[in-house]
C-alpha cells in the first residue's frame, strides 16, 4: 500500500498526471533509448511508431495508481499476470526496472514542470515501484515454473517445416536445436522469436503456438503484415517469410496466461476469432483431438473479410469436425456458407454455463464482450488475448468498428 502521507498527494495530483501521462511517455522512452540503445532490440519499434506502447504504459501505470488508492473496479492480478507474461516472453530483468524508472521520473519532471515538488516526485516514484516490485516478484515465479531465467530464456531452434496457411500466412515448425524436448504448455501460450534484422538490430515478436500441446515440434502461424496508410510492411513478419526450412531462429520458452484453456475446465467454451487471432483457437481445438480437453463442448465463431482472407481455415475445419465441435464463420463480403457481415452475438445460439475466450483486434473484442454482456454473461467468464500492447483498459478503441477495422487491426505484432 502506498504511504499515507503519498496517497493524498498522489489523489490531488492524479489529474495533471493522467492528462499528460502519454505525453510524458513520449518524452520518456526516447530519452531511455538514446541513453540505453540496447534496448531497442527490446521493445516493438512498430508499436512505438505508431503510438500504442506509450499508451499502454500509461494505462497501466494510471490504472495501478488507482488500484492502490482502492478506486478501481479493475482485476488489477489480472492485469499484472498479463504483463509479468510479455515480460518474461522479452526476457526483462529486474534491473530494467531501475532504467525505466529514473528516466520516467525524469520525464514526468520535464512534462509538468514546476508542479512536480519534491514530495509529488516522491509520492509518484513510490507507484512505480511498488509496481515494479508487483512485476519483479510476478516474473520471478514464472522463471521458476519454466525452468529458465532471462539469459536462458531464448532457446536456437531450426525450422524443420513451412506451410502455407492460407489468408496470406504460413505455418513454421520449429525444433529446439539441441534435440531437447518441448515444453509443456496451455493451448493459447505464446513464444517470443527473435529476427535478426539489417546491421546488429534484432526485434522480437510473440506469437501464438497454433498446435497442440504434446507435439514433438512448435508450431507457430505467422501472418504477412502488409503496410497501409504509408506505414512500412511488418518488418518481422516480412523477415520470417524470407527464411527456409533448415534456417535458425532463437526462441523463448512458451508463457502467458491463458487460464481458460487449461485441460481440467469442463464448462463449454466458446470461442470468438477474427483474423490470425484464429491461432490459439486452432491450438485448443487440436488438443481436442488429442483428448487434452476433457471433453469439454467447443464453439468457434471466427471473423474474417472472405474466404481468401481466412488464416488456418482448412485445419480447423479439420480439427472442428474430428473432434465435433460448433465452426461458425462470419465473412464482411460473405460467400463460402459463411454468414455475411459483423458478428451478430445475439444471434447465436450459445450453450449455457460456457466460458467465454476473445481473441483478435481490440475493436473486435470489444464489440463481441458488449454484445456477450447484452445476453447476461457475467464478465468473470471472458477472457481475452490481445496480439501487441494491452490497450484495453483506457478505452481507446471504439466498441464499433467496420469488418475493415477489425481485420486490419487484429495483428500487431508486425
């Protein structure tokens, strides 16, 4: 809990904080790259470009900063779980933590100026680190449960098999090198690859492990990024379609907290895709086949533009009809017995007592959660997956969005 004295400056200063705090990331994660370039090969310079992780570190420091003056009805456990996984998919230490924040104490300084006195100072870097604190024990526990630690985390593995996957993306099969064995992992989890790019700069990107879990290889589903409105092609994407079978890519150990996919639920689960948001669905539903579900009831419902468009299509329709699960495809253009247009949740027929599991564009979520809450499912019961910075707690996308949008924006892990 925060010190008395610094949650009252903390409550009187929140709303300056808050309106400046992406302003004050902006001017904060240049100033920690050009003192600590290394970092660089860190974080996703996409989602720096284009503005979504200043937003996301705002959001969650302002929405920890709530959780501690106990005003919030966010899970905030959640939301640590959540980030504590991307960071160990990015192998981060605790003593990146120590760099992160000088330079955002000095960026909140420079921002707001004269109204950050000594005590606000103190009051504000007291939220950092008992943030940082939360992550650094959060993150500990999982090296632990995987057996790694941020210098072994990143593993060589050669990839043994590509697949075209349909929808503009390809599957690669992936084998650890050294011919140790594959980690167990909950169908849903993601890796981390890292592409070795132009000169010294790497990027690493987290991806979907798109098969079942107990496979002698990984697979991960990779979906071209292809630049719209003067923004560049996916770098990294575009880096993996360049390799061959046989080529070498470092990659991490499976995380992330996919609670809803684990083997002992029984409940039905329902499914909700739109794009490659398709790939930890395609993985749940082959540990179907593979009788690592429990035999649960499964319901797919997927979102794409057409048929051309749809990632993985031909193998989950596969897997949907071995193991008899509910495939309902949604397409903008409709076309190949698909329906025509937005999902229309109220429409569905859904089986009762189900969880509920959203994967795809924020838009697409949102708009799928608001019509599940419509039809009176708690929202204890759906849980969610966002590919690149967690931008669904400040509210920023819009619940309603074209077909267009929602494509366009599912992968951002370019």
């Amino acid at each position: 809990m925060l010190h008395a004295d610094n949650a009252e400056i903390v409550k009187a200063t929140a709303g300056p904080v808050i309106e400046n705090i992406t302003q004050i990331t902006k001017v904060f994660y240049p100033k920690m790259f050009e003192r600590n370039p290394d970092l660089l090969n860190v974080f996703n310079q996409a989602n720096q470009a284009i503005g979504e992780q200043p937003i996301a570190l705002a959001s969650s420091i302002v929405a920890y900063a709530h959780h501690l003056l106990g005003d919030s009805d966010i899970d905030f456990d959640h939301v640590l779980s959540r980030i504590a996984n991307k960071h160990v998919a990015l192998a981060i230490k605790p003593g990146d933590y120590t760099i992160v924040g000088r330079n955002l104490m000095e960026a909140i300084g420079e921002v707001l100026g004269d109204a950050v006195t000594p005590e606000v100072a103190r009051a504000w870097e007291e939220v950092y680190w008992l943030f940082a604190m939360d992550l650094v024990s959060a993150e500990a526990k999982l090296y632990q449960q995987i057996d790694r630690t941020p210098d072994s985390l990143m593993q060589d593995h050669r990839i043994t098999r590509i697949e075209d996957a349909g929808g503009n993306a390809r599957t690669f099969t992936l084998g650890p090198v050294d011919g140790s064995a594959i980690p167990d992992y909950v169908p849903g989890q993601y890796v981390s690859v890292i592409a070795q790019l132009e000169d010294d700069y790497r990027q690493p990107r987290q991806y979907t492990i798109s098969g079942a879990p107990g496979d002698a290889a990984l697979q991960i589903t990779v979906k071209k990024v292809a630049g719209a409105n003067g923004t560049p092609d996916g770098a990294v994407s575009g880096y993996l379609f360049e390799r061959s079978e046989g080529d070498i890519l470092p990659v991490s150990a499976p995380v992330g907290d996919i609670e809803v996919a684990k083997g002992d639920h029984t409940r039905p689960l329902v499914m909700f895709s739109a794009g490659i948001g398709i790939t930890p669905m395609a993985s749940i539903l082959d540990a179907a086949a593979h009788g690592r579900t429990n035999g649960r009831e499964l319901v797919l419902v997927h979102a794409d533009v057409d048929v051309d468009t749809h990632p993985l299509r031909e193998q989950v329709a596969r897997t949907a009809a071995d193991t008899g699960a509910t495939a309902i495809t949604y397409y903008e253009k409709g076309g190949d017995d698909a329906r025509e247009g937005l999902v229309a949740v109220n429409e569905l027929d859904l089986p009762d007592n189900a969880e509920y599991y959203l994967c795809g564009s924020v838009p697409f979520m949102q708009h799928v959660r608001s019509g599940l809450l419509d039809r009176g499912v708690d929202a204890a019961d759906i849980s969610y997956e966002i590919f690149g910075p967690d931008l669904w707690l400040d509210g920023s996308t819009s619940s309603q969005a074209s077909p267009e949008e929602l494509v366009a924006e599912e992968q951002l892990l370019a």
